[in-house]
C-alpha cells in the first residue's frame, strides 16, 4: 500500500494527514457514475424540449408528458444530485454519502410516477421497463454503498 504525506496549514502550524493511494477501480465507479448522472442530466434537459419529446417513442411520452412536479424535482435531485456526489467522492468527501442518499431518494420518487404509468394500460417492454425503471434505481444504490465503502476504506478520519 502506498501512503502520501498531505501537508495541512491550520492557525500558522503545520501537521501531516496519510492518504492512502485509490485503487483504478475507485476511479473507474467515480468516472462511470459521473457519466451516468451527466447522462441522465443530459436527459433531464432534453426534456425540456417539447420538439424533442415528441421524437421520442409513446412510453417514453408517457411518462414526460403526464409527469407532475413532484417527480419532476425527484428527478432532478437524483441525476443533478448524482452529478455532485459523483464529483465529491472523487476527492473522498464524507458529504458524497449524504448526497448519494439525496440522490437516491429523488431517483425513488421519480420512479413512484414512473412505475404507476408502466403498470397503467400503456404496453411497456422488458427492456424499456429496465432502463427507464430498474437501472436507475440499482446504479443509484450501488453509488451510495460503494461511497459509503470508499469513504470507510479512503477517508481522513
């Protein structure tokens, strides 16, 4: 294991924290979970677009258009929110962890809208209901423990 020396300036006195080297495979969560939340960012706006929610496939319209603004902000929390976690964890941040739960909690009130309007009379297949549905909630779980892992195994304590 590798250890680096942090020097630390605090009321004129200098003093040493250990960090630990982060494995590739911390970066490789970090970068894809930031890929994904931009993603879904991305997406978020897009939707903002009349001309381009119409493009899109009836399921997909669906759920947009029908969408009120309570899951409208869930959604907005859980892939901005994820953006910022994201970002945090990469400097070992305690905060990532409240933020991923924020975020993960606006993924799951989205996901009330959008499962009440997959189990409505709108035929959904497999793999939409997947995407639009499973996915997300798995991806945002899965980024809060392994924050909760990377913060315990990386963090100042």
């Amino acid at each position: 294991m590798h250890v680096y020396f942090h020097n630390i300036h605090s009321n004129n006195t200098v003093g040493f924290i250990a960090l630990k080297k982060k494995h590739w495979s911390f970066w490789l969560v970090c970068i894809a979970g930031l890929v994904w939340n931009v993603g879904g960012s991305a997406n978020y706006l897009m939707q903002t677009s009349i001309e381009f929610v119409n493009s899109m496939p009836a399921t997909h319209q669906a759920i947009i258009i029908g969408r009120p603004a309570w899951a409208t902000a869930g959604f907005a929390v859980g892939v901005f929110g994820g953006v910022l976690a994201c970002v945090l964890l990469m400097f070992v941040h305690r905060t990532s962890i409240t933020v991923f739960l924020v975020s993960l909690v606006g993924i799951i009130v989205t996901m009330i809208h959008t499962m009440n309007v997959v189990m409505s009379e709108v035929e959904f297949s497999f793999p939409e209901v997947f995407f639009m549905a499973i996915l997300p909630l798995a991806v945002a779980l899965a980024l809060f423990g392994y924050a909760k892992h990377a913060i315990s195994k990386y963090g100042v304590r």
